[in-house]
C-alpha cells in the first residue's frame, strides 16, 4: 500500500485558482472544515487567465501558499508546476497544491475521491471488482482520473464510451490501462452487461440530457454521475427513481477536498462539518 501523500510544511493560506472561479464550492466546505479543525487559516478564490497562471504559480510559491486547481488549467498546471507527485504526473493532472522549499508540488486527489464514491457505490458488490464490467462514459481529465482509480480498485473489465474514440484510445494507451472503446453510438449495448456506469462528460451539467437512458441499465447497475448541480442531477433522479444504487459528484468533490485537507495539515479532514456546509449528507446504501 503507499504511503499517503503529504505537504512537507503547513500553507501559509489556501485557494483556488481557475476562471470562473466565482462558482466553485470548494471555499463553502474547506472554509468550513478549517474552522472545525481550529485552523485561521484563509482559503480565498483567484480568478486566474490561462496566460497568467505561471505568474501565479510564481507569486504562490513566494508566499508559501497551497490549495485547489479548477478548469481550465488541470492540465495545464501539471506541465507548468516543475514537481508533481506521482498519481499527479499519472492522470496528467494537478487540482491540488502546496509549497515546499520555495516551489511548488503539484498533486491529484480526484483520483481519491473517485475512489471513495466507487467504493461506497459498490461495497456491498460481494464479487471481486476484478470480474465486474465498468463503463466509462468519456475522456478528458476527470475520466483520465476515474480511470485510475478504477484501475487501482482492482477493475479490470473497463469500457471507455466516447464520442471521439481516438481521444480515449490515447488516453488508455498513455495511463497503459487497457481498456474496450466504443463510441457513444453504441453505448445502449456497452452498458447492457455493465455492473457500474460511470459518467465523466458534462452532459447534465447544464440540460436535462442523459448520458445515456436508464432503460439501458442492467437491474443490478451502479451508477456514478461525476456531475453535481443543486438536486440530483436529472439522471441520478431517474436511476434512483428505478431502483439502482445512482449517485452524483459531490461524493467526489467532497472526497477530493478531503484527501487535499488530509495533505495539506496531516490531520483527519472534518467531514462531517464539510458535508454539512454544503447542506447535504452522504447517500449510504444496503446489501439487497
Ligand atoms: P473535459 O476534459 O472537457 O472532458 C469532457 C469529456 O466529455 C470529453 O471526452 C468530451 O468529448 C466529452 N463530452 C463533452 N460533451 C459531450 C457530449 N455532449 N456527449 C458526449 N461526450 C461529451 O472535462 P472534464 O474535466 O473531464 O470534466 C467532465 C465533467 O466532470 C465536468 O463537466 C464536471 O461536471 C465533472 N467533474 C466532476 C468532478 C467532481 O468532483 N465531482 C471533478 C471533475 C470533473 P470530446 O473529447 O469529444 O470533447
């Protein structure tokens, strides 16, 4: 097992840098669990252009500062920051940061809290993950990141379902996952015999469009919506509406926020008081 990553010094103040930043949730629940953990420490939102981000960095670096790294500049920050941790030079990805000796070192928690929403969809799944078949609806950062937590699950039955196959192709073949690709034309058949489906676009985000139609799910299916919006998303409300074990992403978002809390101070992030400020509770389910 490895050792969890941690901040080898304590951030002198956190944010989140991104554009737009201005919707971002993550000061509502980080602000909420330094409060809880004793911590006056501020956790401020920086709404930064693509072309000023190295400059950013910079100033960041000098101040001793960590945080969080929204859209657009995942990617961006993991060629820009010159030291990133593994699982962060894996998917490709930085959403997470801190200083250390005068620079900074970029990290990936996504990876964690795709992890624990996986994990509380499917624990009371009594076969090994290993035979489960995964759909993977998508490619782009946030899948590159469900992708390896599905991997390090133990998945080894995974379908990536993308409009453009070339794009999820590439990114199998660089996070050497091997992986089944189809393309959204046949998503009805990919999901048929699927355990867990999983969707990375943003379809839903913004529309009422599902990924793709409940009627296609098989009766003992999980289903994981990276997207959250107020409410459940549309097609969570469906699945659950039919009986399946649905969930959306503020699992994720909250777990992601954890595991950066977790590395940041080297102390267990208050969860409670994180779940409660965004008014919510984590869905827990049964073994049928
Ligand atoms: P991204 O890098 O832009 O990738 C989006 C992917 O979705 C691409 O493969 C894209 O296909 C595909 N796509 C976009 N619109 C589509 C459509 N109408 N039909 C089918 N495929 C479509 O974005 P990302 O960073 O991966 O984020 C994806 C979503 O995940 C975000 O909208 C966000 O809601 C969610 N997310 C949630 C969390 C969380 O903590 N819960 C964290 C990260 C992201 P092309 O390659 O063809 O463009």
């Amino acid at each position: 097992m490895e050792r969890p990553v941690r901040a080898a010094q304590r951030p002198s103040r956190l944010a989140i840098i991104g554009q737009p930043v201005a919707h971002s949730l993550s000061p509502v629940f980080q602000r909420a669990a330094l409060r809880a953990a004793g911590l006056s420490i501020a956790y401020d939102r920086e709404d930064v252009a693509p072309d000023q981000l190295s400059d950013a960095f910079t100033r960041l670096a000098a101040e001793g500062a960590g945080g969080n790294i929204t859209i657009p500049h995942k990617e961006a920050a993991a060629g820009l920051i010159a030291r990133c941790t593994p699982v962060a030079r894996r998917v490709g990805a930085v959403n997470t940061f801190w200083t250390e000796h005068g620079a900074l070192v970029g990290h990936n928690t996504d990876v964690d809290g795709a992890a624990a929403t996986i994990k509380a969809l499917c624990s009371s799944d009594v076969v090994d993950p290993c035979d489960l078949p995964v759909v993977l609806i998508g490619a782009g950062g946030a899948a590159a990141a469900t992708l390896v937590a599905l991997h390090d699950l133990g998945y080894r039955h995974i379908t990536i379902v993308a409009r453009n196959t070339a794009r999820a192709q590439a990114l199998s073949a660089r996070l050497s996952i091997p992986s089944q690709i189809a393309s959204m034309d046949a998503v009805d058949v990919a999901v048929g015999a699927a355990a867990l489906v999983i969707n990375a676009t943003p379809v839903g985000l913004r529309d009422d469009v599902f990924p793709v139609a409940v009627s296609a799910l098989s009766a003992r299916c999980a289903v994981f919506d990276l997207v959250y919006r107020p409410g459940l998303t549309p097609w969570i409300a469906e699945c659950r509406r039919a009986g399946l074990r649905a969930e959306d992403g503020l699992r994720m978002l909250v777990e992601q926020g954890a595991a950066a809390f977790e590395a940041w101070f080297e102390l267990p992030a208050p969860r409670v008081a994180m779940w409660h400020a965004l008014n919510a509770v984590p869905p827990t389910y049964h073994a049928s």
